[in-house]
C-alpha cells in the first residue's frame, strides 16, 4: 500500500516537474531576441541609410574620396529594412539587426501560420488550434560578416528561436529557407571589408 502511494506521488511529482519545464521552455521559445528590443529608429534614419548608400555608389564612380570608411548605424540600417526593403518568399517580417564587437545579429518575426510549405513543422497547422498558429515568434542568427571576391556573407556560429539556442540546421529546416538564399549576397569589388562594432557597420574601400 505504502509503495503504490510513494508511486502515485512520483508520478505526480514527475508529470508536475515535465510541466514546468515545458512552461519554461514555451517562455524561451516565445522570448525576444536582443536585436527585437531595440528602439525603434528616429524617422530620418532611413533616409540617411540611403545616403551612406549614395556614397558608396559614388566612390565605385571614383566621384568622391573615399579616405575614412562609410559609417552606417544598426537603426539607420533597421529602418531602411523596416520601410523601404520587402523580403519576398521570406516568412519574416520585420527583419531587424543588432551589431555588437564583430559580431552581427539579424533577427526576424514569424508564426507558425507564416512558414512555407518547406518548412519541417508545416504539417502542425493541421493540428494545432489557431491561437497557437498566430503566436508571434523570433527567430535570430548570430555570426561574423565577411568580404571576399566580390561577395558578402554573414558566417553564422549561433542561432535561436526566441531565447532558446537551437543548431542553424535545425532553424533552417523549421523556416524552410537554404541559408545561401539570404545569407550571402553580391558586394561591390571595390568593398574591402565590413567591420562590425557596437551598433553600428564600418565599410571600408579600395582607392
């Protein structure tokens, strides 16, 4: 009798402690990512992206000097992407980037209602009910920018959803994305290289 009652008490124990784990887990699953707390840009930001842009366009012209590197903040960069760039096929919206000392951020809000036919936890819409569907979630790469032969690319060493670290495979299969998609791009050759410091990209150039 003794024993079926301390089993009857494990048992709860156990299915009270599977409980607050996965609460825990939910809240870490619906965090936020540091770059989706940062405050949102001033409404000329935007505007002055697109002027560190302009001189980028007019040094590769060879029309202006380019001696000091072209300084572009993370919330010039923010509201440029928030207002003027629409990421087609890319379930996340908005995309937001946060520079800390060489290492660059970018982060992206979804659901799972959002996420394309590719994606590996597509078939949950069939099962879930649609409060859950819609809650919003962060997903968030972390990694070192680098320059070379004429092409950018952000090398991701972390990844999250929310706040919980999970392997960049994994994310990519749940957004059903190839990273080389959006994740490597076309630099201008005369672009040297791309510092990363806190809050803000350093562009350097050829002469």
């Amino acid at each position: 009798m003794r024993g079926a009652r301390w089993g009857a008490w494990l048992a709860l124990a156990a299915a009270v402690g599977a409980a607050l784990v996965g609460i825990a887990l939910g809240a870490r699953l619906l965090g936020q990512p540091a770059a989706a707390s940062a405050e949102p840009p001033d409404p000329g930001a935007g505007l002055r992206a697109q002027s560190r842009l302009a001189e980028l366009l007019l040094r590769s012209g060879g029309l202006a000097r380019h001696d000091q590197p072209v300084g572009l903040a993370t919330a010039e960069l923010n509201a440029l992407l928030t207002r003027h760039v629409e990421a087609r096929r890319l379930p996340l919206f908005p995309v937001l980037v946060r520079a800390d000392a060489g290492i660059l951020e970018v982060a992206g809000r979804t659901s799972l209602r959002q996420l394309g036919p590719g994606s590996s936890l597509r078939g949950l819409a069939s099962v879930l009910p649609g409060a859950l569907l819609d809650l919003d979630l962060w997903v968030a790469v972390e990694g070192r920018v680098e320059v070379r032969d004429g092409t950018g690319e952000l090398v991701v060493e972390r990844a999250a959803i929310g706040r919980q670290r999970v392997p960049p495979s994994w994310l990519w299969a749940v957004l059903g994305l190839d990273p080389r998609e959006y994740l490597v791009w076309r630099m201008p050759r005369f672009v040297e290289r791309v510092e990363v410091q806190p809050g803000r990209l350093l562009i350097y150039t050829r002469r």
